[in-house]
C-alpha cells in the first residue's frame, strides 16, 4: 500500500495547537504541548509569516519544522533572522524532509541559525550553505564560594529591570517570559554584567548552566566568576557551566576542555560569525 502524499504548508496560527501536538507526541514528550505552543508563539513582538512549515498528509501532521522570527540590530543595522527550532519527521514521510527544508529556506530576507542540529543534520546544513559557529566550550564546576565584598549577584526582576541599559534592557524585556532564559546580574563599582544562562541536561542530567548571552561588562563577569558559579549552584540547581568561549569572551579557570562540543550552524551572507548569540531561538524558549 502507498502512502498518501504530503504537502508542505506554513504553520499558521490556527495550526499551532496541532503542530504542538505532533511534537510532543513524536519529538520529545518531555516536554509539554504548553511549552512547544510557546516555542510557536514567543513573547516578543515581531512580524512573522510563519511558525515554520509542516508536512500535512490526509488531514494530519506527519512533519514538521518550527521556526522563531526575530528583527535584531547587527552594526546598527535592522536584520530579520529565521532559527531553526524544532525539526520532526515520521519515518514513512522522511524523504520529504528536504521539501521542509527548502521551504523554509527559500523565504527571502532572512538569515537562519541552527543552534541545536542532530548529526544527520549537521551534514545536510553544510550542503545547505550552513557554516559551524566555534563552539569551544570548558565545563566548569559551580562551586560554593563566599559574597566579594562590594560585589552583587542577583536575580531578582526588580534588581535584573533596574540596573540594564539600552541592548541589554530590550534583551531581557523581550525574554522576561521566555521559559528557558534565567536572567542574572552582577554589579560593582557602578557598572554591571548580564549574564542569560539556560539550564541543559547531560547524560539524563538536568544540572548544568550553559550561557546564552552577556552584556555590560565581560571583564565584571570575569573576574566575579566564583561568585557568578557559586550563584547558579545555589540558586538555579547547576552543578557546573558549559561557558563557550565565544559566548562569555572569556575561559574560566578550573574546567575541562570539551572534545566535541555540540554543533551551533547559521547561514548569512552578510552576519558574521561575532553578532550571533543564542538569544531568540529554542535555547532561550524551551527546555527538554
């Protein structure tokens, strides 16, 4: 018997509910139908054609890949950005896989990241045009350690909302309700560092902090370091930080070089490789 032939659509609003529901039942049901509708609809404001595109076979989702728009300023320019969020095929429908694919990347306009590609993936983006971020990361241990005097690190709303100017204040009103962002600042002596971290499972282990972000001050977040980690050990439950060199524009002391870290992809032809951060995707949106 063969099967009935698929077409590619966008997901629209009215098919977010059922596209949320495909994913969780044939992604990933760690994660709730709740969270991949907010996935669909992150809290920011911008103008999107699309949550991405599915294959629709008989009436029914059998594929689909989720998409998160974003308009952000890269050298005081207006760039529209596509990510890469959530890619999911039935197996009797995989061929049409690439169908998904090209339509997403056929829109105009756009530059697209892929911060969380599967092996099969990674292959396909480069033939795609897709280029590898560094993802060189050290895993750094959180250990308990004493205030500095002087120094404050908090994640209170209220302190977070208080102390952030100009790209970092839109950054965090844009992901105060993105589910997976945790927003930390460290102030001292007049000035500040922000930090958005997520909290990553490896080996089945919730338990590790991986930044997505920093603003202010990268030499305040340095040398606070200790502080910073004893605060996501207490306060957030992680028990040691996957902190990318080029995330956090520094090494911490005290870790261990990851072999092969997790591939992060974009495609641009004009972005390069220093103005993309992990903000408005996946990362910042949904944990699993």
């Amino acid at each position: 018997m063969t099967r009935e032939r698929a077409d590619v659509r966008p997901i629209t609003d009215d098919d977010v509910q059922a596209v949320a529901g495909f994913l969780h039942d044939r992604l990933n049901q760690r994660v709730s139908r709740a969270s991949w509708v907010k996935l669909l609809a992150p809290p920011w404001s911008v103008t999107a054609p699309n949550h991405g595109f599915q294959l629709l076979a008989g009436g029914s989702v059998v594929g689909a890949y989720a998409a998160v728009y974003s308009e952000r300023d890269v050298d005081g320019e207006q760039r529209r950005f596509c990510n890469l969020a959530a890619f999911c095929v039935l197996e009797d429908y995989r061929a049409d896989s690439i169908r998904l694919i090209r339509a997403i990347l056929a829109q105009r306009g756009y530059e697209f990241t892929d911060f969380s590609p599967s092996g099969n993936v990674v292959a396909l983006n480069r033939r795609l045009g897709f280029a590898a971020l560094d993802t060189a990361t050290r895993l750094v241990p959180n250990l308990p350690h004493p205030p500095h005097r002087g120094v404050t690190v908090s994640d209170d709303p209220r302190l977070v909302a208080g102390v952030l100017t100009g790209q970092d204040a839109r950054v965090y009103q844009d992901h105060r309700n993105a589910s997976a962002a945790r927003h930390i600042v460290v102030t001292a002596r007049g000035e500040y560092a922000y930090l958005v971290v997520r909290k990553d499972r490896r080996k089945r282990l919730p338990v590790f902090a991986s930044p997505l972000y920093v603003g202010g001050s990268r030499e305040l977040l340095r040398s606070a370091w200790p502080q910073v980690g004893s605060h996501l050990l207490r306060r957030h439950g992680a028990l040691a930080t996957l902190g990318e060199r080029r995330v956090l524009g520094f090494v911490p002391a005290f870790g261990i070089d990851l072999g092969s870290p997790r591939a992060k992809m974009f495609r641009s032809t004009s972005v390069p490789a220093g103005a993309v951060d992990y903000l408005y995707s996946e990362l910042a949106l949904l944990e699993w």
